[in-house]
C-alpha cells in the first residue's frame, strides 16, 4: 500500500479489516502488509501515525515505511523509500501480493510507477518492457490498482 498524504486513509479500512480477521481466526495464515506512506511533516502530517504504530506493533502490519519531505533540509520522498525497499517488495509480489496507489495524482503518480518499475527491474532481471508487461499482466488481474483524485 502506498499512500501519500490523506491517501493513506482508505488503508485504515483495509488495516482495520485484517485486524479483524486475526482476531477471529489467529491460526490462518495471511500474507505482509506493507505500508510505504509519505507526507510533508512528521509532527503535522502523519495522519493516524499512533494508530499505524499500535498495527505495526501488534503485527498487523509487517512493515512501515515513512518519508517526510519536508522534515530535513534535503527532501525525501516516498519513492525513495520504495526504491530502497527493492528487494522487499519484489519478494512479495513474487508471492502474488498487491499495490495499491493512493493520493493527489499530480503529485504523486507519475513518481510512484516509476519508482515501482525501478523497485522490480531493480531485482527482477527484467527489462523495460518486460517490467512494463508485468505490471500490466498485475493491473489485469486486479493486483496493481490505481486509486488518485
């Protein structure tokens, strides 16, 4: 799940659902739920940020990954974290999961594929296209799902 700031909302549903259903079956065996969030400031952005942590540490989400671009003098994006976590997410989708993109399509869209592309290329051994046909092939299957405004 990628979410950059109020998109990461539509993932509370998605994160609330999941907690749920360990509750109600603790010994089913469910795949990570990854959640790459970006937005301008930590003290002021970071929307649900207790209620993320207390997910996170109760193991409802496996990882978080957080980029604030305006924190430091040196912007960081989300990108850069999805980028970082390469090998993390390719080993996912290898295992059939999901991506989904949340959030302000000019701002984010365009970066966020791209850094996708990059991520599987990056530990794949794919080339372009075939980077391009696999996200496609995702995208068909409901497995890559684009939700911006």
């Amino acid at each position: 799940m990628i979410g950059c700031g109020t998109g990461v909302a539509p993932y509370r549903g998605f994160i609330q659902n999941r907690a749920i259903f360990k509750q109600t079956s603790p010994s089913s065996m469910i795949g990570n739920m990854i959640l790459f969030y970006g937005c301008r400031n930590k003290n002021i952005d970071y929307l649900f940020e207790d209620e993320l942590q207390k997910y996170y540490h109760d193991g409802i989400l496996s990882h978080i990954f957080c980029a604030f671009s305006r924190d430091s003098e040196k912007k960081y994006y989300i990108t850069q974290e999805i980028i970082k976590n390469k090998s993390l997410i390719w080993l996912n989708l290898q295992k059939g999961a999901h991506i989904y993109i949340c959030g302000e399509a000019a701002k984010i869209l365009k970066d966020v594929q791209e850094a996708i592309y990059i991520a599987i290329q990056g530990t794949s051994n794919m080339d372009d296209s075939q980077v391009i046909n696999y996200v496609k092939d995702m995208n068909r299957k409901g497995r890559y799902c684009v939700d911006v405004w």
